[in-house]
C-alpha cells in the first residue's frame, strides 16, 4: 500500500512520529522486517480515521478472537501465581497464604466460574473485620489480574469489588505502670523488653536471634530481610534501657532464638498482669515504643528509620499517640 501526503512537511512528521512510535516498542522492533514494517505502516493508515492505535486495535482482536483457558482448575493458576512471587518478603507470602485458606473450597473449580458477586461472598463470609476484607481483596485483586494476563480468564471479577471504608482507630499505648508490671513478668522479661524498648514487630521477634545483636561495638540489631515483614534490612539501636535488659542474660547462654517454649501461654499471663486485654493490641508495644521515643527526642526521621517505615506519614498515622514527655521520660527510665 501507497501512502500519500498532501506535502512534504506532513509526509516528514508522520514518518518522525512512525519511527518514534517504533523506538518506544524497545529491543524487538529492531528485529522487524521490511515486510513487517509496511504491514505496519499499512495497518496504521486503515486505523488512522478511526483515532486507533495499532496496539489498540490488536488487544481488540484478542478480545474478540482469543480462546481463554477458562476452565482450567483455579488451585492450577494459584500455583503459577504464587511461583511467579518467589524471591518477595515473608509478609507478603504472609498475605497470600492467609487469602489461599478463604479460596480453599474453590480451589478444584474452573477459574472462569467464579463472578465478582461469589467472590465478594467467600472473602466476606471468612474475614472478621474490613480491614481484614481489604487485604483480602486486594490478593484476590492481584491473584486474577495475573490470570487475565495469563490468559486464563478474560476478567477480573476482583475489578468489579471495592474496599471498604475503614475507620482509623485510636493508637493504643501501654502507660509507665503497666510497662513495669509487664517487666516484672519474670518468663517474658527478655522478649518483652525488645518489644518494649526497640520497637520491633512480634513476627519479627519470633525469627531474631542472638546473632542478630550486637550489644558492645555498634550496638545494635539487625533485622535482616528475612526477618522483616517488609523484606527490607534495617539497623534498630539498642538504648540504654533496652542494653540494661538484654545485659541480665551472661554472654555464655546469648544463643538461639528469644521466644520461651511456652511463648503464648506466657505472653497472655504477663499481658493479663498489666491489665492489657481486648482485641486489636498486637501491636501495643510497638505503638507504645514509638510514642514515647518521639515524645522524648521529636525526631520523625529517627523513628521512621528505627521502625522501618519508607515515609513519615505512615508512621504518624500509624504509631504515634499523645504521651506526655513526662510519661515517656518514666517509661525510659524502666531498669532491671
């Protein structure tokens, strides 16, 4: 096909904007023929009244031609799913094996059967809260989006669900006295003085070991990426309060991992003794540890890096509450 131009100007910026459009496509449009190249250009020519891009025109052709693997079973697409997320943090595999469990009744289904409203259905029914929903949802999201690319629906039945509004909840902290109470707790001391005083995740505890601190030199910890419910590697300081602690262990038992065999029995007893119960406080002394750090050194930039956080805002969102310096001064001053 012959394409012809009313000047030369306009043949001149068709041909600069072709080989423009051309170079964006990366490596392989190096590897187009002459042939290929003028069934481009020919296809571009019928599109161009219609304001459509070839690239356009071809996912339409998919759409309208394409045989989608519809029915094969959807525990088959999870595999590959879950094999193309290899190499990414445990807190996201986390996430994934919590949505694996709410799917397991489909699992054998044919992956092209399950709508937007059943779905909606199974992640309601097995989730308590809507923040629970939320993360839930935005898996599944995820989950069928690479079944779309993949070819095995058509789409998404997660893009038709939206989140929920959640309402933010206040930061809970623990007070001065109910830190020491909990210190006192003889089974849990160690662990909770590095829930306590360094800030670190619960999930994050039960994987640390003793060759992970070094209390002399730098002192500090080091969350490696494994460890991390972010995947990331951060330093976290040991301060003198945390140091005190940590120093009640002599140097010949610092070995191994710092949860007791009886860790969960235990956590509830000495949670029981501080008077901290309800739902939702996983995260106290976490909250508690940023509160009163901030409280004492106002130092956003140093709190968001001792947490590992990538912006300020999340950690002001997140983990802080309204203590009083006087407040966070006693709780730093909470010694063996």
């Amino acid at each position: 096909m012959t394409l012809r131009f009313e000047s030369k100007k306009k043949a001149s910026e068709w041909r600069k904007d072709f080989l423009n459009k051309i170079s964006k496509e990366g490596e392989s449009s190096q590897s187009l023929n002459a042939a290929q190249i003028q069934d481009a250009m020919a296809a571009m020519s019928l599109l161009a009244p219609y304001g459509t891009s070839l690239s356009d025109a071809a996912r339409a052709w998919i759409r309208t031609n394409a045989v989608y693997k519809t029915e094969t079973p959807l525990e088959d697409v999870w595999t590959l799913f879950v094999d193309s997320k290899a190499g990414l943090s445990r807190y996201v595999f986390e996430k994934i094996n919590r949505l694996e469990k709410i799917l397991a009744k489909v699992m054998k289904r044919q992956i092209g059967s399950i709508s937007s409203v059943e779905l909606s259905d199974i992640i309601t029914k097995d989730t308590r809260t809507d923040s629970m929903f939320n993360e839930a949802l935005g898996v599944a999201s995820g989950f069928f989006s690479y079944a779309a690319r993949m070819m095995f629906i058509e789409r998404n039945p997660a893009e038709a669900l939206s989140k929920k509004k959640t309402v933010s909840r206040d930061i809970c902290v623990v007070t001065p006295e109910q830190a020491e109470r909990m210190m006192s707790y003889k089974k849990t001391q160690l662990p909770v003085a590095l829930l306590l005083f360094s800030g670190i995740r619960l999930s994050e505890l039960r994987r640390l070991r003793w060759d992970d601190v070094d209390l002399d030199e730098h002192r500090v910890i080091r969350i490696n990426g494994k460890t991390s419910k972010t995947g990331s590697f951060r330093l976290v300081e040991v301060n003198d309060t945390l140091k005190a602690w940590m120093e009640k262990v002599p140097p010949s038992k610092r070995t191994g991992g710092f949860l007791p065999v009886n860790w969960e029995n235990d956590w509830k007893k000495c949670r029981k003794q501080a008077g901290i119960v309800g739902k939702g406080l996983e995260n106290i002394c976490r909250h508690s540890y940023a509160s009163y750090l901030l409280a004492v050194t106002n130092d956003i930039n140093h709190l968001r890096t001792q947490l590992g956080h990538d912006t300020d805002d999340v950690t002001l969102r997140h983990y802080r509450a309204r203590v009083y310096r006087e407040a966070a001064e006693r709780y730093w001053q909470i010694m063996p």
